[in-house]
C-alpha cells in the first residue's frame, strides 16, 4: 500500500481517478483536497477487502480489475450481489451511516488495483462538497436498485433468461467474469452455464 504521491505510477493513477464516476466532475482542487487520504492497494485474485460482519469500513474507488460484493449465511451459502469493474466503485455506506455491521463482504474477482479511505474519511469530505456527495449517493442508490432487479429477476427469469438479461445489461463484463463466477451470480451451477453454451442457447 502507498500514497498516490509515493507511487511509480502515480501519474497513470490520478488519470484513472479522473474517470471514476462519482470522481470526474472534481476539480483540480477537490482532487488535490482528496489525494493525501487516498491509498492505493494492489489485490489479488479472491482476496477480501472487506469482510461481512466488520464495523471499520472503507470507500473504494476502482482502477483496474473486478470486485464483487458477496453475502453469505450462516452455512456458508454464497450469493453474488454484483460485480464492479473499473471507473466503478465499492462501498458499505449505507452500513456504515446505519453504525449496523458490514452486510456483505467485497472481494477481488481477479487481480485488482484500488485506492481505498476510511468512510469517516470520505464522509467528511463528502460534506464540504455536495456536489460529489449528491453524485455519490445517487450511485449507492443506483447500486441498491440494481441488485433488487437482479434478486427479483432469478425468481422470474430460467436460466437463459438470466444470462441474457446479463449480457445485455453488463456486456463489458461478459468476457472478464470467469464462467464460474457469473454461473454463481445468475444462481446457476457452471454445468449448467456450459450446457446452455454448447446448446447454442448463450454465447459467451
């Protein structure tokens, strides 16, 4: 982990940042505010970033790779909320503003760079720019309303219907997801997702 300043390739990373979402409207300024709080943290394929149940929250913005956000019960049993690639970001806000414990954990799906502040952190600066706060919250609500559409949709959709529902709503991951990843996502088995394949039924 380092600061954006102390990073080799700090000057790549600040062009990503640019092209975050709830970042890009930022002026110079803000940025430059912003900065000294941001580290940058390399991830590896499945590691965790936050895990469900913790208190000590972060924000993350994404500069490369792909996180997903995953709840578990108590026997274990995974379920994929969603998958956020890069100029994307990851969060427990809504957690963290309800001082109720993380609800899912995030985790790399493949190797991951990030830059990561503690929410406290991002909050406060959230407040002296309303702006970025009102971009922010607008994407936690957009964020909560996919995934309601995502849980009603593997009620109400069979198994091709998911995958083409995916497709045409995330088709910049449809090549990146690794096959037994999305399989979990759209609550199938990976036999399955390869049966559909073969069929002709789903291309991937």
């Amino acid at each position: 982990m380092a600061l954006i300043a102390n990073h080799p390739e700090r000057d790549i990373i600040r062009v990503q940042l640019k092209q975050n979402l709830v970042l890009k409207q930022m002026t110079a300024d803000e940025m430059v505010e912003l900065e000294p709080h941001l580290v940058v943290v390399d991830c590896q394929k499945a590691e965790c970033l936050l895990h469900q149940g913790d208190f000590e929250m972060e924000q993350y913005f994404i500069l490369d790779g792909i996180l997903k956000r995953v709840v578990a019960n108590q026997q274990g049993k995974q379920m994929i909320l969603r998958f956020a690639d890069e100029r994307n970001m990851e969060t427990s806000y809504a957690a963290w503003r309800l001082k109720t414990p993380a609800p899912y954990s995030i985790m790399a799906v493949t190797k991951a760079r990030v830059v990561k502040l503690p929410l406290p952190q991002w909050a406060e600066f959230m407040e002296r720019h309303v702006d970025i706060k009102q971009a922010f919250e607008y994407e936690v609500m957009h964020h909560m309303s996919e995934i309601m559409a995502h849980t009603i949709t593997l009620h109400l959709l069979d198994a091709t219907g998911r995958v083409h529902r995916f497709l045409r709503k995330h088709p910049e991951l449809s090549d990146r997801v690794p096959k037994k990843e999305l399989a979990s996502y759209l609550n199938l088995s990976a036999e399955t997702l390869s049966r559909l394949q073969h069929a002709g039924k789903i291309q991937l």
